[in-house]
C-alpha cells in the first residue's frame, strides 16, 4: 500500500521529465544525422586524408562509454573552453556525437550497398558528383538506411538516462529524487522502467510507420517476390 502511494505521490513529477528526455533523444537523433550523413559521404566519395580523419572519430566515440563521454564535456572539455552550457545541452552533445558515430556507419553501409554503377551512370548523363550524390545517391541510401537508423531511437532513449550523472531532470532522474524522498524504491523504479517501456513502444511505432512509408519496393526486407 505504501509503495502505491509512493507512486501516486511521484506520478505527476515523474511524468514531467518525458519532454525532458525526448528532447534529449530528439536533438541527439538529429544532431547524429547532420553529422553522419555528411561524414559517411565523405569516407565513401571525400578526400582520403579526411576519410581517414573521420574513421578515427567513429572508433574513437563507438568506444567510449557515455559516461565517459559525459564527464569529458561536461567536467573537462566544455570549462576548459569558456562554453558555459547547461546539462541538458552538454547531455544532447555528446549524446548526438556518439550516435554520429554510429549513424556514420549506419549511412556508409547504406551507400556502398547501391554500388559503384550508380555513381557512374549519373556521371555518364554529365552530373557532377555533387550532383549525382544528392540527386541519385542519397536519396535512395536514406531510404534503404531507415531500417537500421531505426534502432537509434530506442538506444538513445536509454543512453539518456545516463544524463542523471551530471544532473539533467529526465524521467530517471526524478524517479531518484522521489525515491529519497519516499524510501520506495522497488515501485518507483519500477515505474520509471514501464516510462521508458511505454516511450520505446511508441516511438518504434512511429518509425516503422515512416519506415514503410519510405521503402524501396522490392529492396531488402518486406519487399514482395
């Protein structure tokens, strides 16, 4: 009965760090993709030296762990700078550097999969090749990527509860600070588990809504034969 009220009583606060957490995972999500469109364009068509330069960003961010990451920005990096950011937006940057990393890959794999006859047949109709990857490459690489962009969302969304670290009032957050104050852990937790449940539920269904709106017929899974 106590933890019912426990959950009751924190329901309300709780709640209030939704908007909190998806615009973490929103600006993180979007944040990733203006950087990973473009960086998987240059590792595949770019100058090999910046390739090169890019390949090392993507190993170096898919292999520090998210609190690390944190902490660097929000303890080293960003006061050694001068930038006086808050938590939310040190959050949504690092949080978006390291989906960058990974959307990177994402999109490369989306565009070495359409082969190099795309590239020269569009230079054959006399495009440049600015124009033949805006035109011809990217749009069908977004569109075949979709599936595996897809499962950024969900990832994000749980990353962002790492943001708790450096003090960003998102679902877990609050969840934490009701805990101290009702000494019910177990329900409150819990309930802070069935939050994320419930948002990863309704964002994948978003996705998946856009994503058949987007496929390819007859590309890759779902295609009819």
């Amino acid at each position: 009965m106590e933890g019912l009220m426990a959950v009751i009583e924190s329901l309300p606060y709780i709640l209030s760090g939704i908007s909190v957490t998806l615009g973490i995972v929103a600006l993180a999500l979007a944040m990733g993709f203006a950087l990973g469109v473009p960086m998987a364009v240059i590792t595949i068509y770019g100058n090999r030296l910046v390739a090169q330069i890019i390949a090392g960003y993507v190993w170096v961010l898919r292999g520090l762990p998210n609190l690390v990451l944190l902490f660097l920005f929000y303890f080293g990096i960003f006061p050694l700078l001068g930038w006086n950011f808050s938590p939310f937006t040190i959050g949504a940057i690092a949080l978006g550097m390291r989906s960058s990393a990974y959307q990177t890959e994402i999109f490369r794999g989306a565009i070495q999969s359409l082969g190099e006859g795309q590239m020269f047949a569009a230079r054959s109709l006399g495009m440049s090749k600015i124009q033949a990857i805006w035109n011809i490459i990217l749009p069908q690489a977004l569109r075949i990527s979709l599936p595996g962009w897809s499962n950024e969302y969900p990832i994000l969304l749980t990353d962002s509860a790492v943001t708790y670290a450096i003090g960003v009032a998102e679902v877990l957050t609050r969840g934490s600070q009701m805990v101290t104050r009702t000494y019910q852990p177990m329900p409150i937790y819990i309930t802070c588990a069935i939050i994320f449940i419930l948002l990863n539920l309704g964002g994948m269904r978003v996705i998946h809504f856009l994503e058949k709106k987007a496929r390819i017929p007859g590309w890759g899974r779902g295609s009819e034969t």
